[in-house]
C-alpha cells in the first residue's frame, strides 16, 4: 500500500511505479487505489483485480522456478480437503493417485470451513449446500445421514421408538460456521417428527471426532452413512434405526474456469471424480437406504 515501497520491492523508481500503476488504471477506465495522505487504500477494482494478479504472477513465479530447477515434469497440486473426508477417504485415494501419476506432487491443506478456505489453493472439495457461483462446481456426493452410536449405547434403543431413544442420550454435533450448534440435529427431528430437545450435548469442529467420541465414549452422532461405511460394516458404529435422510448438504469439487486449462488439474479433476463415482455406485449398493 505504498508507491514508493513497491518500487523499492521491484527495484525501480517510485516515479516509474506511480506512472505504470497511472497507466494501468487508464487502461481500465477506473482507479485502484485512493491515494489518501497516510498511504493508498484499494478500491473495489484494486480488491476485485488483486486476487487474479497475486494468483497470475504465483503461477508464473511457480513455473519459472520449476524451469529454472529442470523440475517441469513435477507439478505441484494445491488441494484443500475438508478433515474428516481427508482422513475417511481422500488418503488412500491419494495414494492410489501418487501411483498411478508419481511425477505429480501434491499439496495438501486441510481446514474445518463451510464453503471454500480462504487459502491460495488450485482446487478445493467443499461441504456447503448447494449454491451457484461463478466456479466450475462438480458434486463428489449428497450427505445422508442417520443416527450413529457404540454398540453399547445401541443396547437401549432395543423396545424403544427412535424418539424415546434420543430422548435419553446424549446428542454430538458438528458445528457449522455461522449455523446454530443443533442445526442438523433440529432438522433431522423436524423430518422424522420428533419432538426432542436438541440444544444439549457435546459439539465438535469434525465430524471425524464426533464419531470417535461416540464408539469410544458415548453419545448418538448424526453420521455420513456413507462417509462411515467401513465403521458401519464391522460394527463400531451401529445405525440402531432405519432413519436415513438427505441432510441438504454435499461434497464439491471447486475450481476456476480458466484452471482447466492446466492440463495436471484437468487429469486430476477427471480422475477424482471418476473414484467418487465409483465409490457412489458400490455404496448405493451395500449401504443401509
């Protein structure tokens, strides 16, 4: 936010930046920056063209390095995963990718965050509902979830309706940015008409260690059948009723437009998709409906 500083951080004449920063601006028929007495301050034009500017000159930068470095053949993938879908799925899907393309070199970020982080990233998989923006949106899979708990905690849903049930434990939430603590649990009631108290109970930033706290503690968490099958399967998490529903929240693949013209970003767009596909259709034939 200083003319003379970014001329000294480009080694130029502070007159020269201020000419060519001047220039731009013609060119767009609009100012990026107020030029105020204590420094500049971005305008909407300079915050809207900033990102595009930064993202432009890291991907030059990146690959002048790999040039200058003879490490072209190594492309690093910058890729956030929400926590609980790295840990249950997305690593050993890596690995099945690393074999199969190991001249790709990916990085990894991991954030509990509705929607897309605010990190500088190629391509991020998203828990969100479904919205429309201006990103190349690929949907991975639609949540359903039902009530999951121990075997233990399972032994009192025997001879009782599902409402008695949750009546008498304790409730694990995953909490969502901006969202109301019960916000899934007090929908899923709402759908299965169950007049039960919501509000209580532990909350926890993954569903991952919800889950946890649940086979090894006690509670009921409102689990991602699917994200969960495994557990499911050999019987550390018991789904006690046959309660599944659509929770109106998925996984999505999110990425820019113009990023598809990377062609180590379009192999691997196409290949994650493909095993989510894979995945979905082994799923929808062995999980409980």
């Amino acid at each position: 936010m200083s003319f003379t500083g970014g001329a000294a951080a480009l080694s130029v004449s502070q007159s020269a930046m201020s000419r060519h920063v001047g220039g731009l601006e013609d060119l767009l028929g609009k100012p990026l920056f107020e030029r105020e007495a204590n420094g500049l301050q971005l305008t909407a034009a300079g915050e809207e063209l900033l990102p595009v500017v930064s993202k432009s000159l890291d991907r030059i930068e990146q690959t002048m390095n790999a040039i200058r470095d003879d490490r072209m053949a190594k492309r690093a993938l910058r890729i956030h995963v929400p926590p609980s879908l790295l840990q249950q799925q997305l690593l050993p899907m890596l690995r099945d990718f690393r074999a199969e393309h190991p001249d790709f070199r990916i990085d990894v970020s991991s954030a509990h965050v509705t929607g897309l982080p605010s990190t500088n990233i190629d391509m991020a998989i998203v828990y969100d509902r479904p919205n429309v923006d201006d990103l190349v949106t690929d949907l991975l899979w639609m949540v359903r979830v039902a009530p999951l708990c121990s075997p233990e905690t399972a032994k009192a849903a025997e001879g009782r309706t599902l409402s008695t049930f949750l009546s008498q434990q304790e409730l694990l939430h995953m909490k969502l940015e901006d969202q109301p603590r019960d916000l899934l649990w007090s929908a899923f009631a709402r759908h299965q008409g169950l007049e039960i108290a919501t509000t209580e109970g532990l909350a926890f930033d993954t569903a991952i260690t919800a889950a946890q706290y649940a086979m090894h503690a006690s509670g009921v968490i409102l689990g991602d059948i699917d994200m969960f099958a495994a557990e499911i399967a050999d019987g550390r998490l018991i789904m006690p009723y046959d309660a599944v529903i659509e929770e109106g929240y998925g996984y999505y693949l999110k990425l820019h437009a113009d990023d598809l013209s990377d062609p180590a970003i379009s192999i691997f767009r196409s290949w994650l998709i493909s095993r989510f596909v894979e995945m979905r259709t082994v799923r929808s034939q062995t999980a409980p409906s």
